[in-house]
C-alpha cells in the first residue's frame, strides 16, 4: 500500500458504474473453489525442476471494492503459474480465513497461522517444502510484522520472510523496519526478504508530486538496502535491469490507483546472495476482472511479482532466527 486508500465511491466514480455495498457483508467472504485450477498447478509443480524455485509476491490490497471477486481473480492467476512459494500482504481477517479453510488450496500449500489484526501478511508454501513458520512484530504505528518460513523439506534452511514495510512518508521507519528483518534473518542460509517494500529504486516517495525529483540520485531510499541488506541481490534488477517493473502504477492501472503520476516498483524479491541465480521476472494481475473489464478492475491496486531462480547449492540449518532486541 503506497498511500491513502480511496474510498470505493471515489473509484467508482471515475470509471465504475454505481454499486451499493453492503458493509455487513464485507465480513462474509464466500469460500474459494479452485479444484480445476489447483489440477493445473499441481501438474506444473510435478513438472517443475528439483533445482528450480518459482517465488510470488504481492499486496492484495484491503479495499473493500470488489474484494471476493478480486481474491478469486487473484488466486486463479497465481495458480495459473503454480509458485512454491507466495507472499501476499495486506490481507485482511476474512480474506485469510477462507484461503486457511480451502482444501484445494490445502491440497497444495501450507499456509502460515499468523494473526492478521487489523490486517497483516501471509505466506502459501508448497506442502513438499515442509515449511515452519515464525513470526515477528516491527516497529511499526501500523501494526506490520515479518512472517518467515524455515524449510524442513527439500532445501533444508533455507529461510523465507514476507513484510510490508511502513506506508507513505515514513523513510526512517522503513530503515528501521529492514534493519530489524536483517537481524531476524542473520545466521539463516539462503534468505529471501519479499514483499511491498513501499520504496522505489529510481526515485523516493513522493518525489512524482513534484516537478521534479526532489531527491538526489545518491540521496535514494532505495539505498538502504545497501546499508541493511548488503548481501541480498534485487532479483528483478538481476533479471530485467532495463525494465521500470511498475509495481504500483496510476497510468496503466487507474481503477485501482487514482493518482496516475504514482508509478512505482514498491514490491521485491530480495535473495540472499550465492546460493541462487535468478533466471526470469514477471508481472501478475495486469489484466481486469472478467466482472469488470469494461470499467478495467484488476485484481488489485498493486500488480504481483514472479520470479524464478535456480538453487545452485545445497541449504544448510544454521543459527536460529534473531529476535528484535
């Protein structure tokens, strides 16, 4: 989440028809029947190679704005590309509990227990991956935390953390934030770091107010990353250095984001550096919702990433997780 939300009405009003939302129902999420597209996805896991892992993250956005159709819509484009692994934030209590009570989701990933008040992160992982999970609060004025899962099954170790760093004007909260996740992750072989890091690496929140940049190259945000992850490699810049790899984008995707001068790459996949080589990345959710391709809903106000990797050497179980002092 880059900004304030805007409340349904507005966005209906710039491209929607009239809706009448019934708050009360807001809380009474439908359950989830994927049985077809979770056939597919198994079929592509089974064929997946042994040393290939296929990661997605992605901020499901809590407006209450066609939020079943969108989670439904979501989900059948996630499965579509059958990750091992998903990082989802700003998931809301109701959005949670029906992905934990879906058995076809069931039949393919674990999925972490972690509390989600007032909303929070989630993450799937594929069953065979044997992953544990943990969590842990940041500080944080808007209640976000790390949840990670430790590998049990094939790659052993290996340590997997999603976040949603602090939203809008909040640059030394974030630093904050990624200096507390760095020393959850420290001693963990093979790490990622994924999520909606809610900076850009081209320019600093904010800045596309302005005329121009009012930050300095070297005055980057993006920078801390230098500074509290120096280990880890940005995976879409490993893949596509060429490419903006909008995440958050008010020109191509306006329904959802209302601001079109707001064109950012807010999410990451942060890899640990040595015992990967990503080899692709990709955007998800850039199409609308077949119930509102006239209007152009998509899935959410953020598009997904996926990225592949190879794993290039074997995981090991090292030091525990490192509590925030």
């Amino acid at each position: 989440m880059s900004g304030q939300v805007a409340a349904p009405a507005v966005a209906q009003a710039k491209a929607a028809p009239t809706l009448l939302i019934d708050f009360k129902a807001l809380n009474r999420w439908p359950a989830l029947c994927l049985e077809r597209e979770v056939e597919v996805a198994q079929q592509i896991l089974q064929a997946r190679p042994e040393n290939m892992l296929r990661v997605v993250t992605w901020n499901v956005w809590f407006d209450p704005l066609y939020a079943h159709q969108r989670q439904r819509a979501l989900f059948q484009e996630v499965l579509k590309v059958a990750p091992d692994v998903v990082c989802l934030q700003e998931v809301l209590p109701g959005f949670a509990e029906v992905v934990r009570k879906c058995p076809d989701l069931l039949a393919l990933y674990d999925v972490s227990p972690c509390d989600v008040q007032p909303y929070g992160v989630m993450l799937l992982v594929r069953r065979e991956l044997g992953a544990v999970f943990s969590d842990m609060w940041l500080s944080s004025n808007m209640a976000r935390r790390l949840v990670s899962a430790e590998l049990k099954g094939r790659w052993p170790g290996m340590f997997i953390t999603t976040a949603h760093l602090e939203s809008l004007n909040a640059r030394g909260l974030r630093k904050q934030q990624l200096a507390e996740a760095a020393r959850w992750m420290r001693g963990r072989s093979h790490c990622f770091l994924c999520g909606d890091f809610n900076f850009d690496d081209t320019k600093t929140w904010g800045d596309w107010k302005e005329d121009r940049n009012v930050h300095a190259v070297e005055d980057l945000e993006n920078h801390i990353l230098q500074e509290e992850l120096p280990d880890y490699v940005d995976c879409w810049r490993e893949c596509r250095p060429k490419d903006a790899g909008y995440t958050f984008d008010g020109l191509t995707n306006p329904v959802n984001c209302p601001d079109p001068g707001e064109r950012m790459r807010y999410d990451r996949v942060m890899a640990s550096r040595g015992g990967y080589a990503p080899k692709s990345a990709d955007i998800l959710g850039a199409e609308a919702l077949d119930e509102a391709k006239d209007w152009g809903l998509r899935p959410s106000d953020h598009f997904g990433v996926l990225i592949d990797l190879e794993v290039l050497e074997a995981c090991s179980e090292t030091a525990p997780a490192q509590s925030k002092p």
